[in-house]
C-alpha cells in the first residue's frame, strides 16, 4: 500500500520531511522532548511540533555533559542538539519526568549551537484540584514562550481548534491499532511503528487525512490473519526496526501497545467541558493513568496490560526495556508481578536505540515463542 509507504519513509526520514513543512507552510518547527508534550498549544501558535525520541547516532560530544547511565534517547537529543542537527527549530520543549531530563533542562542552556529551551513542569499530584491548577498555570507559561518563539498570539480558538484536530488524530490513530492486527503480513510490527512515529513530524491534520485513508483501505481488504502468535507489548518504546523485524521473523504479530511513544500518546483524549482549552488540557493529564512517568497512586498499569491481552486474546506480553530508564525499570517489578498471577508468558527484553546486534535478542524471541507454542518446559 503506497500511503502506508509513505508514511513508513517519514517516519525514517524526519530531517527531510520537517524541512520540506517548512519551506512549504513557512511554519516554525518547536521540538518536544518525551515522553508528553503540550503540543496542542504549539499547534495553535501555527507552529510545527517535531517529536524529539532520539536515533541511531554514535555519542561522542553528549558524553562531556551526561553521565554515561542516562538512557540513548536522552543521549542522543543532547548530541543532535551540540552538532547542529535542531538547528531548523525555533526552540525546544523539555518536560521534566525523571532526573535525566531536569538535568538536560539546565544543561540545554549552556549548548551554544543549540535552540532555545523551554522547560516544562508537570504536577505529580495531578488529580488534586490544586494539581490541575498548576498544570493550567504551566500550559498557560508556556503558551507565552511559544509566541515569543512565532511571534503569534494565541487565541483561544485557536486552541480549541487545535484541541479538535488532536482529538480527531487520536480517534484515528486508535482506530488503525485496533484494525492492525488482522493485517500481519501488510502492517508488520515494524510498518506499525512507523506509521504511528510518522506523527511526530508532521502536521497532524495532513497526518489523519493520510492515516484515514489507510484506514479506509485496509476494511476493504480481505484479513490476513492466519498461525501468528500474538503479543502486547509495554514499555518506553520499542525500536531499533533491527528489533521489531524480528516479530515478524517469528510470526509474531503486535495484538497491541502499551508503549509511552505510540498508544500511551493517543489513549485519552481532551475532554469536553471544561472553563477554558487550556484547563481541558489540564483535565486530560490528569485522566493518563497508567505510565512510569506519572505518578498513579493506585499502580493501574499491570492491570491494563492484562485488560489488553483479554480484550485482544493475545497470547502473551513482551516488556520492552529500555536500558538506564529509571522510571519503567521501578514499574516493572510491579506489573510483573500482577501478570505472572494472572498466568499469562511474559518476555523480558532490554533494548537501546543503537545495538551493535540482535541475535541475543532474536534467541530469546525465539524462545519465548517456542514456549507460547509448546507450553513452559519444567525444570
């Protein structure tokens, strides 16, 4: 399908497709370090959000200025920042979820080439009224740095325009997870992920309109489902495409996500009601439950992954780890817990964005489906 292809090429080539948006829009492009950004707010400003999840670099100048336990993406945005490469971006929104990124926040500052930083609190408490005050008062801040970066005043309907185009992207988005897996060989673990990455570098209006459209194609193929074992998998992020290739190497189709870069950004939408958009941006954050990176008193997470394998009869989970992430790596004890209990395979597997070789990983995949298909063997 060629609109998937398209997408699947975005998706490997950002660099090229955030410069031609701005030759062609005249747009200013504002990057968004993960895990969440307010990117509602940077769209209404008439600017560009640019996903920052890192690559597959090779680390030589980020090491003067991060320790060398931070996790590869945080690495990598350091080194694209000091070598030029944000240099089309009028500035860059860094959250502070864990210890790695407040320190990125002050480290941005001191880098000479790089863009203009903005740093951006998230309450921890964000269901307490006084959590959803200070979320707003945060949205509200950085709605005035981002017109001093595109010299545009926000309106507020232009956020609410931009509030409907979010929620119609991530209607969209979930709808083609959902359809996905009856397609195995034409959307296999690695096109999914591209295709749903593909959203971090473009406008998400042009994004829908071409992800609807695969949608349309796709329910007027005949499914392709056929021996695949099926799995949910969890974590910060899946790749590199090294990795995910080895899914379908093994007949294994992705039944869904639990990923922070892929459904965890579109799972909750911008409710209705509300005083203003921004206090419904306050609201939504505080309905995401579920994430290492937000504080969820009651730990849903295990449970939601178990509510995935019921509701799409998948026949195990897949933790996808990656390496030095402080917050998942406190979560999983947790949820591993909960889905042995509930009897269900789970895989442990650490991952980092740049791996010299997959064959450990391709042995334990290997093993892991060998199991699903014959039962766990007793020692």
């Amino acid at each position: 399908m060629d609109k998937i292809l398209e997408l699947v090429q975005i998706a490997q080539n950002p660099e090229k497709t955030i410069g031609e948006t701005i030759r062609r829009t005249g747009k200013k492009a504002v990057g968004c370090f993960p895990p969440y950004a307010a990117e509602e707010v940077i769209y209404a400003a008439g600017a560009l959000p640019v996903g920052l999840w890192g690559g597959q670099t090779d680390i030589s100048r980020a090491t003067i200025y991060l320790q060398t336990f931070c996790c590869s993406i945080m690495k990598a945005n350091v080194e694209y920042g000091l070598t030029g490469k944000y240099k089309a971006l009028s500035a860059v929104v860094i959250p502070t979820f864990c210890d790695t990124l407040k320190c990125i926040g002050e480290v941005w500052k001191t880098m000479a080439d790089a863009p203009k930083s903005i740093t951006f609190v998230y309450p921890q408490n964000r269901k307490l009224d006084a959590g959803k005050e200070f979320m707003e008062s945060e949205l509200l801040r950085l709605q005035k740095e981002i017109e001093a970066s595109t010299g545009k005043t926000v309106k507020e309907e232009d956020l609410e325009n931009s509030i409907a185009i979010y929620n119609e992207y991530r209607k969209a988005a979930r709808e083609f997870v959902s359809l996905s897996p009856d397609f195995p060989k034409t959307i296999t673990a690695t096109v999914r992920h591209n295709v749903l990455k593909a959203a971090f570098f473009m406008d998400k209006a042009e994004y829908t309109s071409k992800l609807k459209s695969i949608i349309e194609e796709l329910k007027t193929k005949k499914p392709e489902r056929g021996t695949e074992k099926s799995v949910v998998i969890t974590g910060l992020l899946a790749e590199p495409d090294e990795f995910l290739d080895l899914f379908a190497e093994h007949n294994i189709l992705i039944a869904a996500d639990d990923l922070v870069q892929e459904s965890k950004q579109f799972r909750v939408d911008v409710p209705a009601g509300g005083s203003s958009a921004l206090n419904r941006l306050a609201l939504r954050v505080a309905e995401m439950d579920g994430c290492s990176l937000l504080y969820d008193y009651g730990k849903s997470r295990g449970q939601k992954i178990i509510d995935l394998v019921k509701k799409t009869k998948a026949d195990g989970v897949v933790v996808s780890m990656l390496k030095f992430c402080d917050p998942e790596e406190f979560d999983y004890p947790i949820y591993k817990k909960e889905i042995e209990k509930a009897g269900i395979p789970i895989l442990y597997v650490e991952i980092e964005q740049k791996m010299d070789s997959v064959e450990q990983l391709r042995t334990r995949i290997q093993t892991f489906v060998e199991m699903l298909n014959n039962g766990p063997v007793d020692n």
